[in-house]
C-alpha cells in the first residue's frame, strides 16, 4: 500500500480540526462541503473506510507518534 507524505498527513489532519470547528460554530454548506472532502482524502490516504479510523491512522503516521494506541483511552 502507498503511504502519504507525512507533510501532506499533518496538513490533512489540521484542515479536519479546523473544518471541524468551523461546522460545529457556522456550518454552512461550503464548510461541510470541504470537511467531507477532506475526510475522503484521509481516508484514501490512510487506506481507511471513516474518518474516525483515518484520523487516528494519520496521526500515529506522524512523526513523534507514539507506538501505543491512546485512542480508546479518555482523560
């Protein structure tokens, strides 16, 4: 399977947590248009099926990640 730059992983990642934030506060059709563009991207990229899986994919990718899955763990 390809693999993504990590540059272009980071990048996707930030525009999901952005994006994110403008829908939950906006909301307008162009935001969520572009979040579920995005979303799709990450998940081509990370070879996932949601956003959900793709995230946490896309971030232990990073460099720094840690090995451990912390996913399911809440603070």
């Amino acid at each position: 399977m390809l693999m993504a730059h990590p540059a272009v992983l980071r990048k996707l990642v930030e525009q999901h947590d952005t994006l994110r934030i403008l829908c939950a506060e906006d909301g307008t059709p162009e935001a969520r248009q572009r979040m579920e563009d995005v979303a799709y991207t990450l998940c081509v990229s990370t070879g996932t099926r949601d956003i959900d899986a793709a995230l946490i994919a896309a971030r232990h990718q990073l460099p720094g990640a840690r090995p451990e899955d912390d996913s399911l763990v809440t603070a």
